[in-house]
C-alpha cells in the first residue's frame, strides 16, 4: 500500500499568521469548524481572557452582569468584558486543548488585576505548564486608558507588573514565552509611547508587540461610523503608515532596551465598518503582504482578530439571529489565499527513510517531527480516505489542505483536498502526518522536556483506500 515512508520536521514560517478566536466581541468557535472553513491550521490561537479575582462580582462576565446599564462605551464596566479566567471552571483551559489538539499553540492574552500577590501569579504560571509551548500576552494596550488595569494602576505600576509577572512565568513555567503589548513610536528615532514608564516590561517580556488597525471603528457597537465623522468614532491609516509605525518602533525598542526581540502584530484587521466589507480583504492583505516584501526577520506573526464578531472584525460575521452561526465575508476567500502562501506556511524538510514504529515528536507548530508518506495518484481521485484502528491524535496535510483526527476517531474522508484542487494524472502527493496531543495537554512521560515535547508511537499506518470510478453512475 505504501512504498516507502519518510521522517519529515515541521519548523518555522519566513512569517506566522495567528489568529483570534473570541473577545468581549463575539464568542469562541471550535478548531474543528476554522480548520473546515480555512483549509490549515494556524501557528498560534489567541484567547482573550480577564482575572480580576479579588473584585466582588468575579467571576461574572460583566456584560451579563450589567446587562441592560446604559454605558458610554463598551470598556465601561468595573472589569473587562472578556471571558473570566475562573481557574477553578475552566474554561479557558478545555478551549486550549481543543487548539493544542488542532496542531496550534495558545496566545493566551489575560488582562490581570496589578495588586496580585506573588503566589497568585505563581498558582497561574503552575496551571500553565503542560499547555506546550504557549505565549501569555499580560496586560495587553498598555500605554492606553481603556483597560482597568490602566484605570487602576499608573503605568508604571503596570510595566512592573508585567515585569514581575514575567519574572514568576519564566521560573514556574519554562514552557511559556511572555509578550509586551503597548504602543509605538511614531517617527524614527522617536520615543515609544510610555517608554520611559513601560521600560520594565519591555525589558523582562520574551517578545515585543503592539495592536494596530489599519481602519477601526472603535465607537462600535453604540453609534455607526458615517463618512466625514473621522473626529467621532473611527480612524484609519495607510499601508506605508503602518508598516512605518513597527518599523520605528523596533528600531527605538533595540536602542531603549540594548536587547533584540522578536515583534509581533497581536491584533490587526482593516474594519468592515469603515472600508466596506467589499475592501476589506485587499487592505488587509496589501499590509501582510508588505511585510513579506520588505523580508523584516524580525517580524515574527500576524494575528487576524478575529474569526467571528458580531460587528465586522471577524472572517465571519455572528449572525443576529443565532450566535452559533457565522456569516462568511468576501474577506474569508481573501484569507484563505494568504494562508495558502508558501511563505506563510511553515517550513517542511523530509528526513531519510523510516520503519515503523515511529515515535512522533510535538515541539509545537513551529518544531515537530512526523511521517512523510508519498502517494502515486493514478487519476484525479473519487474517494480517497484513511482507516485507523489506533487512538492517537493526528493532524495531516494533503494537496495543501489538512485534516484532523481524534484519538477516537476511525475513518478520515480526505477529498476535500481535491475539490478545489483536482490533480493531473500520475501526479504524486505527500501525505503528511503529525501527532498532536490527545487530550490537549503534554502529560509528564518522565522526559525532562516533558513541558515543550509530547511524544506518542504510531504503530502502523492506517490503511488507504483510493478508487478513480465511482461505485455507480445514476443515467437518465
């Protein structure tokens, strides 16, 4: 059935593309959904998440709790309207496993009360370490005075936080990279907004980052945004403009700090609201795309914010209706031609030649080792689908499309990779597979890489089955 199989290593895109998944603007969507919708997974899936624990309410999601009060604006709450971190519930943890399952690593962005005590911050760190190779942005927008962490807390009060906090991670939970999310500097060799303040967590964080919209209507959802109204609830900004601001700003962060990290774009999208939903795939896709060209090694991601939103900062817009339906929007075809990019999609070096059984390694998505399995395709296939009789957990690539298995799961239907791309006759394909974690979390295997590395043994490839006829054919 197979010839031959080979030891293959999936490490780094020349540039990630990560993407949100929920906020105080819409809820979470399943992996299995966005992998259906978007044909490949991302590098990383960012999570937004508040704890304020200490506050009465907690932990009630404050647009539930004050539902029905009249607010100036949607940051008008005691704290943050994102999903409470309620490490007892844990919720926030099953949609981390169901992104690590899906062959990506969790941004987990936490807006976190600044009066946290030490142990606190360690008992997170702790429920951290078997999430793999995640990233936690702290106190994200920080130069900014939407946020109650600015409410509450000079900035200063608020870079040390996120110092001190670092500092905690990176002793608890070696496994996770900290992110710094705060402002620009808006000529070259200019001052970075706060830096003087922010300094300290520029300095202790493990990556740069700031969000920027090339077109926002920030006032959403409590007025529209109208044309001439550009002083009232919304802005925009060219593409150079933007490229300009990141490049500033890394250039003035290197000369602050005497250090060199890597940045990345932690929210970005060009709003429905502003550019019309017909623009709004070129715009965002001009700007990424300028990145490419200008080949900024330093750039290290993208993050799409987001998925689905109820107003028109999503891939999908939530349907009024019913929230567990989503609107595709001229955008999602736009994205999906980025994401199929070469450069934009990790890089993937075939190893010499294996015998089974084979031990998969998942570092993350950029450092894991898995099978490459050649496939001689007579014609473009009818049916073509995997049988498995082992409970392991698997991401596999085909054609460019991927596909994913859970540890339960016995039969794999795998034609969507040729429904829009139909292969030439004799046309060989890799199959590609990598081992994901099962249950979502690395488990102790007694490893002392056991926080970064999930192994598991395949025993024997599943069985393949291609036919080039269908079965029957219905004549009038």
């Amino acid at each position: 059935m197979y010839d031959k199989i080979y030891r293959i290593h999936m490490g780094k895109a020349p540039l990630a593309l990560d993407l949100s998944d929920g906020s105080e603007r819409g809820e979470y969507v399943s992996q299995d959904y966005i992998l259906h919708s978007l044909g490949r997974p991302h590098r990383n899936i960012n999570l937004m998440y508040t704890y304020y624990p200490k506050d009465k309410d907690w932990p009630a999601r404050m647009s539930e709790k004050f539902k029905g009060k009249e607010i100036d604006s949607v940051w008008d709450y005691p704290y943050d309207d994102y999903f409470p971190f309620d490490i007892e519930k844990g919720d926030a943890f099953e949609c981390m496993k169901d992104v690590r399952r899906h062959g990506q690593d969790v941004t987990l962005t936490l807006t976190a009360d600044c009066s946290l005590e030490d142990e606190e911050l360690r008992k997170i760190a702790r429920l951290l370490r078997p999430y793999g190779r995640m990233r936690l942005r702290i106190n994200h927008e920080c130069m900014g005075g939407w946020f109650t962490h600015n409410k509450r807390f000079s900035y200063r009060e608020v870079g040390d936080f996120h110092a001190r906090f670092s500092r905690i991670i990176h002793e608890e939970a070696p496994n996770v990279k900290t992110i710094f999310c705060a402002g620009f500097a808006t000529e070259d060799g200019g001052p970075v907004d706060k830096e003087e303040e922010l300094l300290a967590g520029y300095k202790e964080a493990d990556i740069w980052s700031a969000d920027r919209y090339i077109a926002l209507h920030y006032g959403w959802p409590l007025d529209t945004a109208e044309k001439g109204k550009e002083d009232h609830s919304f802005n925009y900004q060219s593409v150079t403009k933007t490229w300009e601001h990141f490049l500033y700003t890394y250039r003035r962060l290197k000369e602050i700090t005497g250090q060199d990290k890597p940045v990345v774009m932690s929210e970005f999208n060009a709003d429905g609201d502003v550019v019309g939903a017909l623009h709004q795939g070129s715009a965002v896709k001009r700007f990424i795309d300028r990145i490419r060209d200008e080949k900024a090694a330093w750039f290290d991601g993208v993050t799409m914010y987001m998925f689905r939103d109820r107003g028109r900062l999503g891939l999908e817009v939530e349907d009024p209706n019913n929230p567990e339906v989503g609107i595709p929007q001229p955008m999602l075809k736009e994205y999906r031609e980025l994401l199929a990019d070469p450069y934009y999609n990790p890089e993937m070096k075939e190893g010499g030649e294996v015998q089974l059984p084979f031990t998969f390694r998942w570092g993350g998505a950029e450092d894991a080792d898995g099978l490459a399995v050649p496939i001689r395709f007579e014609h473009n296939p009818e049916f073509c689908e995997l049988t498995f009789d082992e409970d392991i957990a698997l991401m596999m690539e085909l054609n460019g499309r991927w596909f994913y298995k859970a540890p339960a799961t016995r039969f794999v239907d795998l034609m969507e990779a040729f429904f829009d791309k139909p292969v030439a006759d004799g046309t060989e394909l890799t199959l590609k597979l990598f081992a994901t974690p099962g249950e979502g979390v690395n488990t102790d295997d007694g490893n002392a890489d056991w926080m970064e590395n999930y192994r598991v043994t395949m025993q024997h490839l599943p069985e393949l089955r291609v036919r080039y006829e269908p079965a029957g054919v219905v004549e009038d």
